[in-house]
C-alpha cells in the first residue's frame, strides 16, 4: 500500500490515495516528504509541524521500520532474556513523560503514518526504540542489579572520529569525519535525514528508519554547525530523572544557533544516558569544540587551532577515571589503539588535511599493537568480526565493526551536504551466510543478519 499510494501521491492522483484510507489532511502532509536511494543511503525529506514530519517519516519508511522492529526485538529477548513489551512498558512509564511536547508530536506523527501505511506499533513502543542506546545499556543494567553491568563491560566500542581547524587543515577551514562501529544486526542507520521544521534550523543528519534523533549523531545545521560523537567507553551511571538524551540531542540540534547554545541544551537535563564525548564545528568561524559529557562530569574544550578525536576513551581524567572503566594506555584493546592511531595521523599530516583524506583516515588498517597493517578490532575501519580477540575484547570474531563512514568540511556544511559511504568505512563487504557458516556459535542470528556489500563514497545533499 506504501508504494501504491507514494506513486499515485507523485503523479498528483490525491482522490485515489484518499479512496486508499487516508484522510485530506495526511495526504498533503505526505505530498511535502519524499524518499529516494542512492549508493546505499536513504534519502528521506520531511518538513513541516512536527505531526506533518513524523506522518511522512512513518509512512514513507514503513517497511524498513516494520523490519527493524522485528529484528531489535528479537535482539533484545535474546541478549536481555525480557520480553520487549515488558521492555515498552517500563520505558513508557519512565520516559515519556519527560519528552518535549514537540519531539512527543513528532513521535505522535510517527505512529500515525506507520499505521496509515498498515504497521501496528504504539507511542510507547516507539519511545522504547528511540532511547534503545540509552535505556537498554545504561538504565537496564541497573534494573538487573544482580548481574553484570554490561554498560560497563568494556563492549562499547563504537565510532571513531575527529575534528581539525586552523594549521591542520589544508584550507585552515574545519574537517571532520566519523565511522559507526556497532553490532552488524542492528548496523542500520543509512538514512540521510533532510528535516525542515516549521520552527528552528534545518538538519541534515544520517539517522536509523524511525529514528527522530541520529543515533550515530552525524549532523550539519543550517546554522552553519556540524557534530558527530565517539561513545565513551565503560561508562556507567544513569539518572531517571534525567531527560532522554535523543530528546536533548534533537532539541540542540533543531534550536542551537552557536555552538554555546547547542552545548547548553543538550547539557540540560542530563541522565547520564548515552554517555559520549561530542565533536563540534562551526564551519563559518572555523571554531570546533569537544563536550564530553558524563553524568557527575563534564567537560568542554573550544579551539581555532588544532583538533579533538574520539576513540570511545575519555580525555577528561575525572571522567575516565571516576566514571568509567577504561585504560586509555592498554592498545591491546580497540580503544586505546585507535586514540593513538588517531593521534598519529593527524600530526603526521598537519596542514594537508582535507575531506577526501578524512575518507583515507576513516579506511584506516594499521593495528598499532601488531605495527603492521591489520584489519580487526584495533583498527580505525574497525572489524571485530575478523579479530580471534585474542589479547583481549567483547568476544572471537563478533559480528561487528564500522559499517559507514561520513566527512564534511566547511563548503559542504554550507551547502547542507556530506560525503558518505554506506557499508565498511574500508569498503570490505561482508556476507552474512558465509560469516555464520564459519562462526556457527551465532546462529541465532540466521534470519536475522544481512549482507553489507561494498559500497563507493557519495555526495548526499540537502534537498536532492
């Protein structure tokens, strides 16, 4: 039904997508949102009162959202041993009411369009999957006090990034670039978000289907801002009276003006949830920050000149030492290798960094520990999924590791616009048949993992 209506919606035939069950007012919502796909990416516009944008969100990635649901469902009753409904009640108890009115519309929309689009699904179900990053791995391993804290289990090895200005750069203009690491099946954030809001800036961002945040938390602004974030590693502590963090990520993004004011809103309310040292940009002064933002501890650096990385180890010594658990001097381990890769890189190409060589640093093979290029878990293209973990890790060869890789410098945040490539950051493909048959120990996952074919670097923009 998506698809029929969509075309008839294209080809101005509105009384036949209303003869379909849709009311007048969702087909004019859904006549201002498009989707198109492009080298693996998902181009998604919405605009319009937040209702408008959620409607044309749900409806036009239903079938994506449909599968995501199944999938993260049955990761979660597998990992957590919980059913997700019972996992939906508690969040819906705790989370809901400290949503914003217009993020809480939005989500609203949401529904309505998947419904509209023949998927069931309800607010609190979509709350709970919005904060999955935050609840399931900072909230739910206080609720299981009597087992391990997997926020804290040194598995958090997630994305690899930096931000340079001023001498390290070729033009003396920012430079930023970021990969994802996450586990393969749930890898899925490959929608390029154009959202223009009736009311604030407009984001560009890459985002999960249903998502109303990023999640990976790659994003330009209209006002001229760019961020992406590294997840602090070993990090524990949550506050339950704390505001969601995608609420107070998606708030800073649509309503900063400066990046003042966007690390004063995020900072408001903080749970602690979704720890991560955020690196900013302001593309028209050239300024970057980084904001590590823990839960007793914050910390917030500002420069013209220089530049911040994040390999999911705390910079900020109280941070690291007081809130987490992680050696920042241990390159046996993933995190620590990579912030001295990182630190290698950047000083070695002082005054030549560019976006097209911020591709190269996201590609990275070079094992630190080994001193020889290596793929695997130590590496900033990063692949658990080839790595016996042998000096230490979550597990052998775990089905995970970077599947993007995002660049932008201060030309393509003007124009609202990054450089992306869907799957490996490397461009290794992975198949999903073959890796289980090699690694029966997650067969669980049959049915359930998807191949990542290699994919080439695009140019995705704003209004496309």
């Amino acid at each position: 039904m998506r698809r029929l209506c969509f075309f008839l919606l294209c080809f101005g035939l509105p009384g036949v997508v209303w003869g379909l069950g849709l009311d007048a007012q969702q087909i004019e919502w859904l006549a201002q949102g498009r989707r198109t796909e492009q080298a693996g990416w998902i181009y998604l516009h919405v605009q319009g009162e937040a209702p408008a944008r959620g409607f044309q969100h749900g409806f036009l990635l239903s079938p994506e959202i449909k599968e995501l649901l199944r999938v993260h469902r049955a990761a979660w009753e597998y990992r957590s041993g919980m059913t997700w409904l019972w996992l939906v009640g508690r969040a819906g108890a705790l989370l809901t009411p400290k949503i914003d009115p217009e993020n809480l519309a939005e989500i609203d929309g949401l529904v309505a369009g998947l419904h509209a689009a023949g998927v069931e699904t309800t607010r609190d179900e979509m709350v709970a999957y919005n904060a999955q990053l935050e609840f399931e791995d900072y909230w739910w391993p206080l609720a299981k006090k009597n087992l391990p804290d997997r926020a804290a289990d040194g598995t958090k090895e997630r994305c690899s990034a930096f931000v340079a200005t001023g001498a390290y750069t070729a033009d003396r203009g920012i430079v930023m670039g970021h990969n994802t690491m996450f586990d393969y099946l749930e890898a899925v954030a490959n929608v390029a978000l154009d959202l223009v809001p009736a009311k604030g800036q407009r984001i560009f961002m890459q985002t999960q289907p249903g998502f109303i945040h990023s999640g990976t938390d790659f994003f330009v602004t209209g006002a001229g801002l760019a961020g992406c974030e590294t997840t602090i590693g070993g990090f524990s502590g949550f506050d339950t009276n704390g505001v969601p963090e995608f609420c107070r990520m998606r708030r800073a993004t649509q309503d900063a003006r400066t990046l003042t004011e966007w690390c004063e809103i995020i900072r408001r309310g903080n749970n602690g949830g979704y720890a991560n040292a955020w690196l900013l940009a302001d593309s028209r002064s050239g300024e970057i920050a980084r904001l590590e933002l823990g839960l007793k501890f914050v910390s917030l650096e500002r420069t013209y000149d220089g530049f911040f990385a994040g390999s999911n180890v705390a910079e900020n010594r109280a941070l690291l030492r007081l809130e987490t658990e992680r050696s920042e001097t241990d390159i046996r381990k993933s995190a620590g290798a990579r912030r001295v890769r990182w630190k290698e890189l950047l000083a070695r190409h002082k005054g030549r960094i560019t976006a097209r060589l911020a591709e190269k640093f996201l590609a990275d093979d070079y094992d630190v520990y080994l001193r020889r290029h290596h793929p695997g878990s130590r590496t900033l293209a990063g692949h658990f999924e080839l790595d016996d973990e042998r000096f230490g890790g979550p597990e052998p060869f775990s089905p995970s590791g970077t599947f993007d890789g995002k660049v932008v410098d201060a030309r393509l945040v003007r124009e609202m616009s990054f450089l992306g490539r869907w799957g490996s950051a490397d461009g290794r493909a992975f198949v999903a048949a073959d890796f289980l048959r090699a690694h029966p120990q997650y067969d669980w996952q049959a049915g359930l993992l998807k191949d990542r074919p290699r994919r080439p670097w695009t140019e995705l923009r704003a209004g496309q």
